[in-house]
C-alpha cells in the first residue's frame, strides 16, 4: 500500500524516543522471541513522559508503551527498517491488535488530536490494506484536518484530497455498498472539477443504504450537479477537437452561466476551432472583462485576431502575453510568424532566437525557424 504524505509526517519522528532491548529480556509474551542482537523499539516521548510523572519507575516501560510507540513509528514512516520485527511483536502481543489500533485511532479523533488519529488509522492500513473501517475513517480524518490546516495552503490541501481520494477509490474496490465513500468521493470529484464522475458516485449513493437527510442533500446536490456535468462534456468535447458538439452543449448554458469566464472561454475556442474568428473575438473579449489578465484568453484572442488579419492587434495580444506571464515557445513562435507576416525578417528572427534560446529542440520552434529560413532564401 502507498501512501502519498509519508513525506509529511516524517517530521513527527521527532516524537519518538528510542531505547535497546536486549535479547535476554522477559516479556511473557507467546510465540515471540526477542532477535539475538536485541531490538531498538520506539516509545511516544509524551506518553512517556506522562508515566514517568505518574507511575513507579519499575512500571514507566510497559508493553503497552512498546505497542503504542511501535504503531505510531509505522504510521509515521512505514518503511522503517524494523519493520516486519514491530508488525511480529504486535500481533503476537494482541492477536486482534487491528482492533485496538482502530479503538485508539479514533479515540484520537475524537479527542481532537486529529494528525495522532491520522497515524494510528495509516498504521492499521498498512497492516490490512483491505480493513474497511480504517480506510474509511482514515479518509475522513485527512479531509478533517486538511480543512483545519490547509485552506491557505493550496499544496497540501492537495496533497492530503489525494490521499483521502485514493484510499477512498481502494475502499470501494473492496465494498461496492459503502454508501458513506460514494458520497464523499462525490464531494471530492466536484471540487477538483471531475462532474461527471461526481454524478455517478452520488447517483450511486442514493441507491444504497444512507439515513434520509443525507440522500436529501445529494438529491440537492444532483439538481446543481447537472449543468456542470454538461460543462463538463462540453469543454472536453472541445478539448478533443470535437468542437461542434462541444458548442452544442456548451451554448445551452449560456444564458443561465453569462458570467462564467470558464464557460464564455470554452464556447470561444470552440469558434476558434472552427475558423469562426468574429465570434471568437466577441467571447475572449467578454472573458477578458470578467478577468483581465487571464493569459490563456490573451493567446487565443491574439490568434483569432490573426486568423482574421488584424496584424497588430494579434501582435498586442502576445505582447500583453509576455508582460503577463514571461517568454515561453508558444508566445515568441506566435510573434515571430505575425511579424514574417508582415515581412518584418528581422523581428520574426529575434523572437524566433529568443524561443531558441529557451529550448533549441521545441519542434514548433523549429518549423517556424525553418519557415523564416525559406522566405529569407526566396527574398
């Protein structure tokens, strides 16, 4: 099983405190012997702590200490080198450690101590990559805290969405009727703007076992859905060159969604696609009175303006282009064949090397270069 913010949470080991136990320790523990050289296990330093404050010093290391430290290390880091050591040591010390594992990891939730809960519940995961409650609750608590944490940072709000995403799609390989991860799957394909998969996973929900106020909200929840599963359907119609029937669907939201700089940008490149230049114009010119600097608009505004042989005013466009978002290939390759256009050898030349300079194997930088190359030998 993988795990994508096992990066994060290796700064936790800071938590950790290591001591040696040597081989000849008694622990009355069955079916499990210490390794000849001893073993090096880990103690949650806090709880620690706390039975040195609290208890005799003949009681301060337990096995239950051991159990917990151990459980907590995985969690952190699952690939830690006494790995397969602390997984052995566990299960013979309680047989139905999955158990306590997830006992524990939720009594840390609901303690508020959300990122402790996190590790416990990763930990049972790892043991049983197929336990049912540990990867949802799992799920839940990574949402939980990336919602406390993470609203102002937008990489490991990421970061932990794809997490509960993953281990979320795993649950439901293994139980096609959990009706809970359907619904919030549904929440997290709509967020990252997936409607159509949103759609399915919430019209999945509703046939499966959920207390009525929750089939309720997603009922709701379906009535905004659809018209962004057209979106949907419409921009990745247009995305795949299928621009007509990308139109179609696209122009039916119009009237309800006209200031929706999204929806108003794919209905122009669909235009654009189909050398309906004035149209286009009219809708990147609508976006970009919705969002001045959006510089995909910027680009494809300069190439409407150039399929309908208005020079300048496409030459404007990737200007404003560059002072928004610095030279790339695609930019510089636009200007220079504007300006051999306009018999400009010069200026087409400059952009054309500035686009070199960036990356001398671009293939369209190439062509273009190979192009001036021919006007020059044809002058």
């Amino acid at each position: 099983m993988e795990f994508l913010i096992n990066d994060f949470l290796l700064k936790k080991t800071e938590e950790i405190l290591f001591i040696e136990l040597k081989n000849n320790m008694e622990f009355n523990i069955a079916n499990y012997q210490l390794p000849s050289n001893g073993l090096d296990v880990p103690l949650i330093t806090e709880e620690l702590a706390e039975n040195i404050k609290t208890k005799k010093e003949n009681e301060v290391l337990t096995v239950t200490g051991i159990v917990r430290g151990m459980i907590y290390l995985l969690g952190i880091d699952p690939s830690f080198k006494y790995k397969d050591e602390y997984i052995k040591f566990l299960y013979a010390v309680n047989p139905k450690i999955e158990r306590y594992i997830l006992k524990s990891g939720l009594e840390f939730i609901n303690e508020g101590k959300l990122i402790e809960g996190i590790i416990f519940l990763k930990t049972l995961i790892l043991l049983n990559n197929y336990d049912i409650d540990g990867l949802f609750n799992y799920s839940l608590a990574l949402l939980e805290y990336r919602d406390k944490q993470f609203l102002n940072k937008p990489k490991s709000y990421k970061l932990f969405t794809r997490e509960a995403r993953d281990k979320l799609e795993k649950l439901l390989n293994s139980d096609k009727k959990h009706g809970l991860a359907y619904y919030y799957l549904g929440y997290i394909y709509r967020e990252n703007k997936e409607f159509n998969k949103a759609k399915i996973h919430w019209e999945e929900a509703l046939k499966l076992e959920l207390e009525e106020n929750i089939k309720e909200e997603i009922r709701t929840l379906l009535s905004e859905l659809e018209d962004m599963a057209q979106y949907e359907l419409g921009y990745q119609a247009i995305l795949s060159g299928r621009s007509q029937e990308g139109l179609s669907i696209l122009i039916k939201l119009e009237e309800k969604y006209s200031t929706w700089w999204n929806l108003l940008f794919f209905i122009g490149l669909g235009y654009r696609q189909l050398n309906n230049f004035e149209k286009a114009v009219v809708y990147f010119e609508r976006v970009l009175k919705l969002k001045e600097n959006q510089i995909d608009t910027i680009v494809e505004l300069g190439l409407s303006y150039g399929g309908l042989g208005e020079i300048q005013k496409s030459i404007d466009c990737f200007y404003k282009a560059l002072d928004i978002g610095g030279e790339n290939n695609e930019i510089l390759c636009n200007l220079a064949m504007l300006y051999l256009e306009l018999n400009n050898i010069g200026k087409a030349e400059e952009y054309i090397n500035k686009s070199l300079e960036i990356d001398p194997n671009d293939e369209i930088t190439l062509l273009c270069s190979n192009k001036i190359q021919e006007v020059k030998n044809n002058l």
